[in-house]
C-alpha cells in the first residue's frame, strides 16, 4: 500500500497498516522535534484534536470564569501544556495535583452557576417539606 510520509510528505510503500515515516531517519526526526516542541501556539492551533486536549479544557475553564488572563490563569495553561506533552510517567500525577491547586486557586471567588437540576431538587424537597 503507498501512504504518505508524516514529517516530509514524500509517498511511500508499506506493508505495515500503522507505517505512518518513509525512513528511519524521518521517524527519529519526528520523535525528535515532538520531543523538542515546547512552543504554546503549537499547542492551540484549534483544531480537532485540540478540543479534547487539557490545554483546550484549562482555557475554555478560564475565559468563562474571566481568569484566562490572570498570573493563575497563564501558569494554570502552561501546567495544562506540560501534562499534553508529557511522555514520561514519573512526575505525571505531580504535574496533575499542581495544574488542580492552580486552578483551585486561580477559580476562588468564582460564583459557579446553578445547575437546573438542584434548583429542581431544592423546590421538589420544599414541597416535600411543606
């Protein structure tokens, strides 16, 4: 089968499904510059797979709170972007314990908006109680 080259377009053939480089030095310059790409705009470039990513849900979090632009708000998105690009385990659940006590700490004094269903709740349990 004839498939393209991710890191430099050039097509070639593979009996592999999951072949995704021409060469050997393709895929290590690839798994190179991942490795080294460390910029935010390469992780907010708004497409698909950016909607489901930590950095997409910190941002979206902070802009409908108004804190996006705060020094909590921009440490709390840095955080976000090291756990999406983190491969190692180790230091992993300690990136994710800080990213939730920065934004614990970057949401405090935010009023959450109710939610219909416990508005529900309250006035069924007053008629309940009434």
């Amino acid at each position: 089968m004839i498939k393209s080259c991710r890191r430099c377009s050039k097509g070639f053939e593979s009996d592999a499904a999951t072949a995704m480089y021409c060469s050997k030095s393709c895929r290590q310059a690839a798994s190179r510059a991942k490795k080294h790409s460390v910029g935010l705009a390469a992780v907010s470039t708004g497409d698909v797979a950016d909607s489901v990513s930590t950095v997409a849900t910190v941002r979206r979090q902070l802009e409908a709170a108004g804190r996006l632009d705060t020094y909590l708000g921009s440490a709390a998105v840095q955080l976000a972007h090291r756990i999406d690009q983190s491969t190692a385990v180790m230091g992993f659940a300690a990136l994710v314990k800080e990213l939730r006590s920065t934004m614990d700490a970057a949401m405090a004094g935010v009023q959450v908006a109710d939610d219909p269903i416990d508005e529900l709740r309250a006035r069924r349990d007053g008629k309940r109680a009434g």
